[in-house]
C-alpha cells in the first residue's frame, strides 16, 4: 500500500503533471468497519460524476503534453490569431475520440486568453449539409455574436454574401472567426459551395478565419473537389486510442480524489489509497485489457468507469474490484438477449421450436413445420397456450422484424412468408438464457432445455 506520506502526482505523458496532486498525511487511515456519513460518500460521487461527464475535463489531462493534439491545436490556432492570417485544418479519428471535446476545450482556453477576439461558428453535417441552409446558419450565428439584426427572410446569395463581408470586417478588426465543421465529410458532398466561399474568401488578406474539419473519415480530404483542395492546407491531426500507460494515468487522474475537494482528509487517503490497490491488481488489468481491445476510445473508457462508480457501495463509500466486474458485464452488450427479454409467450414457442428443429438436424424449415412441432408440443405436455393461425403468423412476422430469425438467403424468394424456409439467428446458449431471463416464461419451455448441454 502506498506511503501516506508521500505525494501521489499523475500525468498522462511523461515529464509533466495533471492539475490534480494528491497530498497524503501522516494520520491513521480508516478503519473498513468504520462508516462513512451519507452526505461524504454523496459528495464524493457527485465529485467523480461531474467528472466523468464532462469530457473537457477528461481531455484537459492531457493539456500539459506537448505532443497531445489539444497542444498541436492550441498551437495552431493561437498563431493564426497572434498573427492575423488565415489557416484550416482536419480533426480525423473514430467516434469517441475525443474530437470535438479537445476543440471545446482549446477554444475555452483561447477565448480566456484574448477576450472579445474569436466568434465561434459551429455547423454540424447533419444538419446543414445543404449549402443554402449552411449559409443561412452562418449568417444568424455571426448576427447573434455581434448582436446584429437576423433576417430570416433574406436569399441565399444576400447569406453569402453577408458572411463573406462578415469575414472582412472582423479581419480588419482584428477579430477572428473559428468555423467549426462537425461531419466534414458530409459538406464534402454535392457542388461543396460553402467550402469553396469560405476558403476562398480566406484568401483575401483582410480576412482572418480558420477552419475546422471533424471527421471520422480518414480519406475526408480526398472528398474535397480540386478547387477546394487546393485551398485547403492540408494540416491533419490524428486522434488514435490512447496507449496503455496513458489510459492508466488517466484513470488515475479521474478516480483519484483531490486534498481540496472539502472531503475529509482521512477518508481521501482511505479512499485513494484503495484505488490505488484495484489499479494494482491483476483481475482488474484483464478487466481493461479486455475492455481496450473492444474498444480503445476514451469514451468507451469513460462509460466503462461511469458505471463502476455508479456500483459504489454506499455503506463503505469506497470503489471495490467487484464495482469494475459489475461494470464490465453491462458493458458487454447483448443486444440479442435483451430483445428476449420482452417477447411474447407465443413468440418464445416459436423460437423454441425452431430449436428442436434444428436440433433434429432439420436443414430446411418454414412457418407450417414450425407450426406443426408447435402442435406436436401442444399435444405432448397438453399445455393451455393455445394461439389461432393468424395470430401465430403476426408473432412469427414480429420474430422476423426483431431479426431474431430471418430467412434463408437465395431459396424461396418469391414464396409467400408462411412457405420461405427461415433460420434462427440467436444460438442455443442465447435462447436458454433468454428463457431463464423472461419472467413470462411457461415452466414447460425451460424444462425442455434441462437436459441440454448448452445449459
């Protein structure tokens, strides 16, 4: 365990510090039989909570890394406002990367450090692919910032040309404007308009803008038509998973509470002290190798630790290996067993008897020899579950929307849906505990997979 003396500092890169140190004293910890006030543990989760939600202060532990893209970008974008030119750059990487996290946060940093010199322009591909609509966006945006009159009724062209002047007035103000393009690779579709007007109108030396691409795309620049690549600087910044010894830094940096949050000192130490261990020990170091390998991305890391705390024991107040096992089973999601969960009695006779025949090793199967094991079923146990045709067939159709079964590919197409031959599209081992998860489920279904070696 970790000296209560000694300072415990964390910093995702080597050679620097995160803003968080953590200051031990030399005073008893407490004991685990001691209990800890509700209105400490409460504060304490509402600590870590804030935390994990906010993804600005998750990226912001890398801000002290020069070669973090928070840095690169920082970089970037300060020179083209300490030097009044403009620049344009590319953000690619997957979901999750923290793109658009580390643009809100090196634009907060900027917007403290030269008040009243950026406006921020953010348009999403979702939403204003559409150059027409883009520019309109723009233009109530850049009205808004300057306190401006907005005329929902003006054309297109007067848009256009209300933000290419727009451009000119804050260049020579002195004033930059930071488009931030969310989606990019959608504006990189159709005639690409809007990315030719901004980037040529930042051309002129009297402009003063930088442009912001968010893709994840990777081949998002070679969308862009030539007269628009050719205006582009073709500045990439790649967002790649974290390495393993950053991600455990980071952790560290989350998890750990800080000598000044108003918690009491011994149970700081306790508390810090017992993250410490599980980030330690082997079962959990699995528990995030087996995570990371799914998926690398701070977000998926994010979530993962957001569930562990919201496991928290709140008798002990403190984080336990068993709050990251809990964590790491609803991570793992099942979508198929979760669909189970809320099927009809019906729905649940029909998947069972596509089981039974397929366990006969009956290749090829419709509705009507589902039908007919169903019956056989019916008349073996003399069960009360007794549907009509019609009724039997809806279930057999919502089966099918669900995609719990589907049809054979290439065999029956032009049959109607009660004479194509189907599959199921769930295993055995799925289909068992989704029966043992479905409170509505007949005994005698259950009782039919006793003896099967799926169990």
């Amino acid at each position: 365990m970790r000296s209560q003396e000694r300072m415990a500092s964390v910093a995702p890169c080597s050679g620097t510090g995160f803003a968080c140190t953590l200051i031990g004293s030399a005073a008893s910890p407490l004991s685990t039989s001691s209990l800890v006030s509700a209105m400490v543990v409460e504060k304490a989760l509402t600590l870590l909570r804030a935390r994990l939600c906010d993804l600005t202060y998750v990226h912001a532990a890398f801000k002290s890394c020069p070669q973090s893209n928070y840095s690169k970008l920082k970089l970037l974008i300060a020179s083209s406002i300490a030097d009044a030119y403009n620049n344009s750059a590319l953000l690619l990487g997957p979901r999750g990367s923290g793109k658009i996290a580390v643009v809100d946060l090196v634009l907060e940093d900027l917007k403290a450090e030269h008040p009243d010199t950026i406006s921020v322009i953010r348009l999403n591909g979702l939403l204003h692919h559409d150059d027409n609509c883009a520019h309109k966006e723009i233009a109530r945006q850049l009205c808004l910032e300057h306190q401006l009159q907005f005329s929902k009724m003006a054309s297109s062209d007067d848009n256009s040309q209300f933000v290419i002047d727009m451009m000119r007035e804050c260049g020579l103000a002195h004033k930059s404007i930071v488009f931030v393009l969310d989606e990019f690779d959608l504006f990189a579709q159709g005639k690409q308009r809007l990315l030719y007007s901004l980037l040529d109108a930042m051309q002129a030396l009297t402009s003063q803008a930088v442009v912001i691409g968010v893709s994840c795309r990777l081949d998002a620049d070679q969308l862009l038509e030539k007269r628009v690549r050719s205006r582009f600087t073709h500045r990439k910044l790649l967002f790649v998973p974290p390495s393993r010894e950053d991600i455990k830094r980071l952790v560290e940096y989350i998890l750990y509470l800080p000598q000044d949050s108003g918690l009491p000192s011994k149970y700081i130490i306790e508390f810090n002290s017992r993250v410490e261990n599980i980030l330690n020990d082997k079962i959990f170091n699995k528990i995030l190798d087996s995570l990371l390998d799914v998926d690398g991305t701070v977000s998926n890391l994010v979530q993962f630790l957001f569930r562990a705390v919201s496991f928290i024991n709140l008798e002990s107040g403190f984080l336990s290996l068993d709050n990251f096992k809990n964590a790491q089973i609803c991570n793992q999601r099942q979508p198929k067993m979760d669909s189970l969960h809320d099927v009809s009695i019906l729905e649940l006779y029909i998947l069972v008897c596509m089981n039974r025949l397929e366990r006969k090793e009956q290749d090829l199967y419709n509705f009507n020899s589902v039908m007919k094991e169903y019956k056989a079923i019916h008349d073996a146990y003399k069960t009360s579950d007794s549907y009509e045709h019609s009724v039997c067939l809806r279930a057999f159709e919502h089966l099918l929307e669900r995609e719990l079964i589907g049809f054979v590919e290439y065999k029956g197409r032009n049959l109607s849906i009660e004479y194509r031959p189907v599959k199921l599209l769930i295993s055995p081992r799925e289909l068992y505990l989704g029966l043992k998860s479905n409170s509505s489920c007949p005994a005698i279904l259950q009782k039919l997979f006793d003896h099967e070696s799926f169990k």
